[in-house]
C-alpha cells in the first residue's frame, strides 16, 4: 500500500487557505472538507494491528515439545523411582519436595492459570511442573526467564507470565499463615529459649539488608540511591534463633537508613502504640512485662529495644556486648540463608514495577518459612 500523504501538512495548507478567507459560507464549506480529508486519511491506515498470535509473515513458533519436556522433568525428579534422589532434589530446589508439592497443588487452587489445558487444536499445553518448576528456577538461581527454555520447555513470555502469577498466588494461598505475626504460644516459646542462652524477655532480633534495584526508574533513582551510590530497595526483618522471619517490611527508599524505616515500620509502631505482645520476666529484680528484639547501635532508645555497648569497660560489659552482638546475628544469618535459597534476593532487582518487586520479596519469605516448618517437622 503506498505510504499515505502527511495529514498534518495538508490540515495546514487547508488552514492557511481558510485563514485567507472572509467569507462565512466558504469557512463552513472549508471546515467540512478538513473533517473529510482526515476522515479518508485515517480510513486508509486501516484497523490497528494485531499485536501477537499467528498469521503471515510471522516467525512460526518454536518446536519445543511440551509433553517430552513433562515426561523427562517427571521422570527426573517425581516418578515412583525418579533419576535424582530427594537429597539432589532438595539441593536444586532448596526445599524438601513436599513443600514443592504444597506450593504446586496451593497455586493451583488459587489460579487456573497453571492446570493444563488444550489449545485451539486440541493439543495439551504446559504441565503445572513445568509452570512450576521453571518459576522455582526462576527465584532459586535468579536467572532470567529465558534461561527455563531448553530444560523445562516454557517460552520466556510464558515463564514471565507464570512467575508473576505464582508471586501472586503463593501470597494469597499462605501469606496469611507464614507472614502473620507471632501469637502469645510463640512468644513464649522463643523467649523460653532465648533464656537459656542468657536473655530473658528476648524475642528475636531486628535488622535491615538492601535489595539493589537495577531497573530503577530514572525519575526516581536520586531518590533510591544509597549510601554506596547504587539503587536499591530496603528491606527490614524480624528474626528469630531457628530463623524463622516473624516480621517483613520492603518497599522504603534505600537512601533512608534503619532509623527511618522503624519510624515507619507497621509492626513497630503497632508495638508502640502499646500493642507488644505481654511477657513478663524479671533481670536484676526488676520486673518487666513486654519483651524486647536486638538491635545493632544506630536504633533509638526504646524499650523494645535492646543494644550493644559500644565502647565496653570492665570485663562484664565486655561480655555482654560480645553475647549479644553474637545472638544478635540471627536476623543477619537469616538474610544470608535467605539469599542462598532464593539467589533472586542476591541479585539486582530485574523489575520495573516496584509492587512485583515487593511481592517477590514477601513470596520468599513466604516459601523460606515453609521450608524452616518443613525442616522442624523432619526433626
């Protein structure tokens, strides 16, 4: 089709025509011919374009053969004698496989999205451990979308798709359970243990890591620089010894510091409102009746909180600072573990939408808590 004429310069030349005249009759004639002249000009155009799909002149799609990706994915690791045991199993996917299979069957119950389904021809799609798997593989070694096609057979659209609807899913099957906060059992449960090893009243332990975002939106990148000049996201935790993340908060600037996100720290403030959970514990003979987190020295002086010494005189300061500078990297031995698992948290944040990275962050606290209840139920 030959290229149309550029409508815009021959609005002007009709402008410039009418700007010549005087008469009314002329203007109202002229009007009419600029509104048909665009008319006939967007007509020819055509309707829009078809974004996706198959038609002529497209590249065909790719052979990938779908069900031989299920069979030998099936065979490998969940067939009644599969070719890698659960020790492998658990090694590449970070978790025991029935937590995989928990994951799977709670996705499938929150989003149709991942049951397998004929095509327009009648041929079956993707497997749920396909979707499934590549997703996990996805937040497991942090690779890119891509990276599931040879082994798991999933287009990087599809795996794209997919990993943003598990995120989804996972969050609304178990967020509920496994980012709620501790209830009284709990409680007395840690400080039980935290007593034992030479804090009463202790809970757990506070800190903050930050999440390099490398697709920062320019706009907003003097606003997420750091400290170290790079991009990223804060993310702040409540931990406790078995590692166990009881609080989660991700979303704040990474040029704020620790001070900054407490102050607005949903979980914080609820505590300071006066709604920490009750525990009462004597030191010293003096009485108490909420229990306290540690923290490192740049916190403020609350009650909740429970800091290192700095410069320590004497040999019982010393030993204090040295114990609780020790217990205290509970919560930064959790962000390690954490990362190992899901080597997405290790890597600069791909997204773009800072809502998708905020969920992925919760989805994998989400699924490391699954793992440790797994793992205190093995014992």
């Amino acid at each position: 089709m030959a290229e149309n004429p550029d409508w815009r310069a021959q609005l002007k030349r009709l402008r410039e025509a009418h700007a010549q005249r005087e008469d009314d009759d002329d203007a109202e004639m002229l009007l009419l011919t600029v509104v048909a002249s665009c008319t006939e000009l967007v007509s020819a155009e055509g309707p829009p374009k078809k974004r996706g799909g198959s038609r002529p002149g497209r590249s065909p799609n790719v052979k990938r053969d779908h069900a031989d990706g299920h069979r030998r994915l099936y065979l490998d690791y969940f067939g009644s004698d599969p070719v890698y045991n659960a020790r492998l199993f658990r090694r590449r996917f970070r978790m025991p496989t029935r937590v995989f299979d928990r994951l799977m069957n709670g996705v499938l119950e929150m989003d149709d999205y991942f049951r397998q389904k004929p095509d327009a021809t009648g041929k079956l799609g993707l497997s749920p451990l396909q979707k499934v798997t590549a997703v996990l593989r996805m937040y497991r070694y942090g690779v890119a979308a891509d990276a599931t096609d040879e082994y798991v057979r999933l287009g990087e659209s599809t795996a794209t798709e997919a990993f943003q609807r598990f995120t989804k899913a996972v969050l609304n099957k178990f967020g509920s359970e496994y980012l709620r906060e501790p209830t009284a059992a709990d409680i007395q449960h840690h400080t039980r243990i935290n007593e034992q090893r030479g804090f009463p009243g202790m809970f757990g332990s506070l800190d903050c890591t930050h999440w390099t975002w490398k697709n920062c939106p320019v706009a907003w990148q003097g606003m997420y620089q750091d400290k170290d000049g790079v991009r990223s996201v804060i993310m702040e935790a409540v931990a406790t010894q078995n590692l166990w993340i009881w609080h989660s908060y991700v979303g704040l600037p990474g040029s704020n510091n620790d001070i900054n996100v407490v102050d607005r720290s949903p979980f914080m403030v609820n505590w300071l409102k006066g709604n920490a959970p009750s525990h009462s514990y004597t030191v010293n003979d003096n009485a108490y009746s909420i229990c306290y987190l540690l923290c490192d020295g740049i916190y403020p002086e609350w009650s909740v909180f429970v800091k290192t010494i700095s410069n320590p005189s004497g040999e019982k300061k010393k030993l204090y600072a040295k114990t609780q500078e020790g217990m205290r990297k509970d919560v930064e031995r959790c962000f390690g573990v954490l990362q190992g698992r899901f080597a997405i948290l290790a890597r600069p944040a791909p997204f773009l939408d800072q809502g998708l990275l905020n969920d992925v962050w919760y989805a994998c606290v989400v699924m490391h808590n699954m793992i440790i209840e797994a793992e205190e139920e093995e014992d």
